[in-house]
C-alpha cells in the first residue's frame, strides 16, 4: 500500500498524541479505516521508536536510572503484585521493556557489585526466570508482554514476519521459474552485504532491468528508507547493478524517486515481469 507524503503526516501527526498501546493502535484504525491494519501497525511501531530515540538520553542520566529503581523499590514495598514497572514505564512514556532493562541493571549492579554484560541482561530479559528475585522477575515479564514496539518478544516477532516475507518471495520466484542466488549461499562465497536474492539473469520490471531483490517486511518511510540507502541499497547497486525494494506494508510513494538511477520500489511482487526468454520469444 503506497500512502502520498501528505498522507504518512497525517498519521504520523495523530500517532503524536497517542500513548504507544494496544488501545492506541484500534483508535487508529477506527480513524484511518482505509489503510491496512498491517501498514498502520508498522508505522505506529516506527513512529514510536522514533520518540524512544528521542528522548532516550534522559531516562539514562544516573539520576533517572536512581529514581526509577528507587520508585520501584518503594512500589513493590507496597504491593508486590502492582504492575509497577509497567505503570512506572507508561507515566513517564517510556518503552515497557527498556524500563525494565534499566532497573535489571540496576539491580544486579547492586547484587553483584560490578555492571552486569549485555549478555546476561539479554539473558534475564528474554527468560525472567533466570532473575534472582522472583518479584522482579514477575514485573519484568509484565512488561515484555505489554510492550507493543520493545523488547524480547516484539523482536521475536519482527525476525519471525521477515523470515515468512523472505519465504513468500522466495516462493514466487520459483513459481516464475526465475533462477536466483539466495542471501545465505552468498554470505558462504564471502560476500559481507548482500540483497535477499540476487537473480543469476536479469529481467525488467515496468521496463527497469533488475538485478536484484531485498525485501522489507515493513512500511517504508523517510528516515527507514533513507538509512537503508545508506547501509545496504547503493552498496547492492554498487556491487550488483540495478535492483528492485519490496516493503511488503508500503511506503510513501515520493520516495520512488531513484527508478531510473536503479533502485525501484514496490509493495508486492511485481506481476508484468519480463524474462530474458520472454523478450526473446516475442522477436
């Protein structure tokens, strides 16, 4: 679903005044009733981490880390059953599950006498099992289950969608009978950044040749796409030629602008492709 500039604002705008929860997310679709559900929750999670990145300094000043793991000290004192991470994490619109990442910190810091690895955080945070104090453990979980753009379980997640969008397209190449090299045989001949697909012939696309596919299982907006320019798509074209973006939810239609530079983006699998043996057929 390709959206104008105009209209990614319009959403964007609206997401501003919203908290990041599920409740949030139906108000959304009850006011933009003719995007998809899958488009407006890419761009709800997008925009969000956005504010995260934003305001992500303050909350790690040691005076906030102190406040935080003081105020959930002080709540669990009253009522150990309270979600108090998670309502301590919506009162200061902060992500559930980067607030618990921030007080597990804390507390092992104070458990261990030393800053805990990243390792062992990720660790606990994936499994709060694993936490030496079972009302901590109790809170953080309550926090990783309600986060709707954070953590553990959202990351699962996103990595599960991209690996069923990498399938899907793998599987319609084949049904197109077009031969292809995957990312993973060419991470094995050496190649550091590679596209999702590279084809071993090339065909045309609205009358584009290309070399290449990547897919994104995400809505391509300004700041995403403009990045992922930077990081991969001029490197595959460097390496690769001319290649085709499939952002399986969208993305803002202005940005199609380097088609004749050689980067075209769709939001499906293109249907009018033409093969080499195609073009040769109709001569």
């Amino acid at each position: 679903m390709k959206l104008t500039k105009a209209q990614y604002d319009e959403i964007a705008q609206f997401l501003g005044h919203v908290q990041p929860t599920r409740q949030s997310l139906r108000k959304l679709k009850e006011k933009f009733p003719s995007q998809s559900q899958s488009t407006l929750l890419s761009i709800f999670s997008q925009e969000y981490q956005k504010q995260i990145k934003r305001t992500h300094a303050k909350h790690h000043t040691a005076e906030a880390v102190e406040t935080y793991y003081q105020r959930y000290l002080n709540g669990v004192m009253k009522n150990a059953s309270a979600p108090v991470l998670l309502e301590l994490a919506n009162e200061m619109d902060f992500a559930p599950s980067l607030m618990a990442r921030i007080v597990l910190e804390r507390f092992l810091q104070e458990q261990e006498q030393a800053i805990p690895s990243k390792t062992l955080i990720n660790s606990m945070l994936r499994d709060p099992s694993q936490i030496p104090d079972g009302v901590l453990a109790n809170q953080i979980y309550q926090c990783t289950v309600n986060d709707c753009c954070y953590g553990p379980l959202v990351d699962c997640i996103k990595h599960a969608i991209g690996h069923e969008h990498e399938v899907l397209l793998r599987e319609m190449l084949l049904e197109k009978n077009l031969s292809f090299i995957a990312e993973d045989q060419l991470r094995a001949k050496g190649y550091d950044k590679t596209p999702d697909f590279i084809l071993e012939v090339p065909v045309a696309v609205e009358g584009h040749i290309i070399h290449w596919i990547e897919s994104k299982a995400s809505f391509g907006d300004e700041s995403s796409h403009q990045a992922y320019l930077q990081d991969q798509f001029w490197s595959y074209w460097n390496r690769f030629g001319p290649g085709l973006v499939i952002y399986w939810y969208g993305f803002i239609e202005e940005l199609d602008c380097h088609r004749e530079r050689g980067i075209l983006l769709k939001d499906c699998f293109p249907t009018d492709i033409v093969t080499l043996r195609h073009s040769m057929a109709q001569r």
